[in-house]
C-alpha cells in the first residue's frame, strides 16, 4: 500500500534530517529514508567522530605538558581502546538525540534504500519513491509532493589503488581501527588529510603527508598554508608537496606497505605500516533513480538552482550530491533554505563567500570569504591586517602561541573581504566574521567593536586595527 507524504527526504545526514525538522515546523506530512543510521556520515563516520579522537589526542598532549603549569603528573599512558569506547559513547548519545528529534517533529522513518522512480500509475511526475528494505522484504511505495535529495558522500580514492581496508584505508576504515599503527602515510594534505596528519602525530604515530599540489590545505590562504605546515614540521611530521603517488607500485610485504611517489623526476620509495588515502569524496547519487528523471548530473554531482531546485522542479537536492563545499552545515543550510522554498516562504540565497570552513587541526583554521590571492586575482586593491596570538594575553594563559588573525579588505570602500583565523579554538572564532559578513561590516567596524579582555576574541580586534596599520599591542 503507497503512503502519501508533502515531503520526503532521501538521505538522514545533517542535510536531510534538519530539512525535515524545519519542513515538520512548517506543517509538512514528511518522510525521511535512510539505509543505514540516523545522522548519516557526519554523525557516524565524520565529523562527530573525527573530532571526539582529535580532542583524546589534544588532551593527551595537554596532560604530557602539564608540569608547563605547575601539575606534576606520572607516568601518562595512552589506551587506544577506551578511546575508540568514548568515541562510539559521543556518537550513541548524539544518535538518540537525532531520534528523539524527529519523532518530536512527528518524522516518519523508513529504513532502506530509496530509488526515485519515473512516471507511473502511482503519480504522473516521477518522483514516486521506492524503500527497499534492509530486511528483504517488499518495497514500500511512498508518493510525495517533493522530494530532497540528501544522499551524501562517500571517500574517494586514486584510479588502480585497491582499497584493502587494513592496510590500504580510506577515513571509514580509520576511524574503526582497534590499535593505532606505529607508521602511516597520508595521501592527501586537504582538511581530512591534515586533520587525521595532526591527530595521529599526538598519539604518536609517525606521519607523512604526500600532497599532489605545492601546499597542504590548498584552498585556505597561503600564509596559513605555510604556518600550518611549519608546524606540522616540527611536531615531526614530514609533509611531501608537489608530489604523485604512483598507485600500481603499491605492495604489502610482512605487514609493512611500500609504494612510491614521483616529486619531479625523482622517484622515491614510502614504508609504512599503514596507507591512508584522503583525496577527497564522491557524491552517492549511483543507483538511486536519477535516469528516471530529468535530473542534470555534471562532473558527478546534481545541478540545482540558487533554491537547490533540480531540473524537475518538485525535486530538490542538497549537500555533498551538489558539490561546492562538503561541509555539514553548509547541507543544513541549504536544507532548510529548500524546504522554506517549497512552502513559498521568502528565501535568500547562499552567498559562498559567507560560509565558513573549518578545519580541526591542532592548532585549528577558520576561514571565511576570499584568500588574499584570490582578491587580488580578481582585481581588488587589498589591504591586510594581520596579529598573532602569541600578542594576545589569553594565549600567553594557555600556552598557545602558534598562530594568527589575517583580516582582508578592499582599499577602495573598506568592504571584508576575507578572514583567516590560524590558532586555538580558529573554528568557533571564525563565527564572528561570519556575522561580520553577514552584516556586511568594515575592519573598521570590528575594530571599534569592544572585544572582552583577556579572550582569543581581541586578535580580531587587533587584526582590524592592523588593516590600518594601527594595532594596539602590535
């Protein structure tokens, strides 16, 4: 028997589940279909867990330092176990969260694999949704007046390298290992790469990162391309740039991977005890029924309108299935900005400049808006502001030097034009210059905003004052 739903929404990541929590608030019947947990890749094989292990190892840094402030502690040992046991702890209690959420908005769940089938005796759109159970048994029809497409992403790796999931990884096969190796090879230096790099290197694992471009974190702007990797350097990480990785060379021999990488005509041989590829991800629209319709898909992702609007106009998709950037809140985002559009609300649409990009590194990037050089490529008269934090008196208190603010502006009206936080906590600082840019302030603006004394906060106040060339403690 076909249920007949406003809205259903394939795909319960961090896209799919918000967009049918706001169209729920709206008034929508909705439906979500997932094929396997609630919370999708950002709960269980993300963010949420990438993150939980980066914080066991910056606290297993913190505690080897200790005596830096007057605590004087034994012996301090690592046990991978309880940590892995307090990663899955965080993902459970984050996952009971995202149930209780959609059964408080009155969100149907089906569990399964959903298809978008094409024009039928159940509708004469396509669009009908097909959930194939997980268990085998008979499909369940579910008729919508829309549909969201949220199916996320998943790692993608290089052409001719097997994935052999112990040996060779992507991020999934990490996050599952029951022992941390002694040696592992990154391919990859973009946000996973260097997250993964940094982490593994506080629990002593010795690191390498070979990166195909000149610079790990390539998008980010190239002075905290640079900082990053000096400080990558000397917590011993070795960071090989400009460099091929030649997948047809990779072997294992008595536990041990060797492959070899091309950086000019140099070739070189790697040894590791494990092979890490991070080379970005792919969007999971494979299967799913878009032949169906006349659904657009350009170099692996769906094309949609500022509204996330696909060709068919019933049909909206959102997150890592329409490239950009693959971010979970950018997915929330556009859900939200989605449904609100079906139900004829007014929207605005998503300005890219206005979206912040995270990375959780030790110390963290925060990023908003252009890089210095992308401002001058497209023709800007720029002036930077630019203070470190070993300047502000709160990092001096937490013994976090490493670091800046860079502040971007253009000569001629003022107008931000790009933030770039390097240093500790860069990821919740950057939230500032997302409302900066929002509000469409000047460096002039932050500047005679009062910053709280002592707060990581005042290196904003103090870039801006810089932009000018007048910081105060500079």
């Amino acid at each position: 028997m076909a249920e007949n739903y406003d809205l259903v929404v394939l795909g319960a990541g961090p896209g799919g589940y918000v967009a049918a929590a706001r169209a729920a608030q709206l008034g929508m019947k909705v439906a979500v279909v997932e094929k396997e947990k609630l919370g999708g890749v950002c709960l269980h094989k993300g963010c949420i867990p990438t993150k939980t292990l980066l914080r066991s190892a910056e606290l297993y840094q913190e505690i080897k330092k200790s005596h830096d402030y007057g605590i004087k502690t034994g012996e301090v040992e690592l046990e991978f176990e309880l940590v892995q046991k307090r990663k899955q702890k965080v993902i459970d209690q984050l996952h009971k969260g995202v149930q209780g959420l959609l059964k408080k908005n009155k969100v149907d769940v089906y569990y399964g694999f959903g298809r978008i089938l094409g024009t039928s005796i159940f509708s004469p759109l396509s669009g009908t949704i097909s959930v194939e159970s997980n268990e085998g048994s008979e499909p369940v029809i579910l008729i919508p007046k829309y549909v969201l497409i949220a199916t996320g992403s998943r790692p993608r790796t290089l052409p001719g390298l097997e994935i052999d999931g112990q040996y060779v990884m992507n991020s999934d096969h990490a996050l599952s290992m029951n022992q941390l190796p002694e040696s592992i090879v990154i391919i990859g230096g973009g946000v996973i790469g260097v997250e993964w790099a940094s982490m593994l290197s506080d629990f002593g694992v010795e690191v390498t990162i070979v990166e195909y471009l000149d610079r790990i974190l390539p998008l980010e702007d190239k002075e905290v391309s640079k900082e990053i990797a000096r400080i990558l350097k000397k917590r011993k990480v070795k960071i090989m740039t400009g460099t091929k990785v030649l997948p047809e060379t990779v072997s294992i021999e008595d536990r041990q991977v060797f492959l070899q990488a091309k950086k000019g005509g140099e070739v070189v041989t790697l040894t590791a005890d494990r092979v890490l590829v991070s080379v970005g991800r792919q969007a999971n629209i494979d299967e799913i029924g878009l032949n169906n319709t006349s659904i657009k898909v350009e170099k692996g992702v769906i094309q949609v309108n500022e509204f996330m609007q696909t060709e068919e106009s019933h049909i909206y998709a959102i997150g890592d299935v329409i490239g950009g950037y693959q971010l979970a809140h950018v997915a929330s985002h556009e859900g939200i900005l989605a449904v609100e559009h079906m139900a004829g609300k007014k929207t605005h649409p998503i300005d890219p400049l206005t979206i912040p990009r995270c990375t959780y590194s030790r110390p963290e990037v925060g990023s908003i808006g252009l890089t210095e050089a992308q401002a001058k490529e497209q023709g800007y008269e720029v002036k930077v502001g630019k203070f470190p934090f070993r300047a502000i008196g709160k990092s001096v208190v937490m013994g976090e030097l490493d670091g800046f603010v860079k502040i971007i502006t253009d000569q001629k009206n003022n107008d931000l034009l790009g933030v770039h936080v390097l240093g500790p906590h860069a990821t919740d600082l950057i939230s500032e210059a997302g409302l900066a840019k929002v509000l469409d302030a000047t460096a002039w603006e932050i500047a005679h905003t009062i910053h709280p004394h002592p707060t990581l906060s005042e290196g904003y106040m103090e870039a801006a004052l810089a932009v000018d060339g007048k910081p105060i403690h500079g």
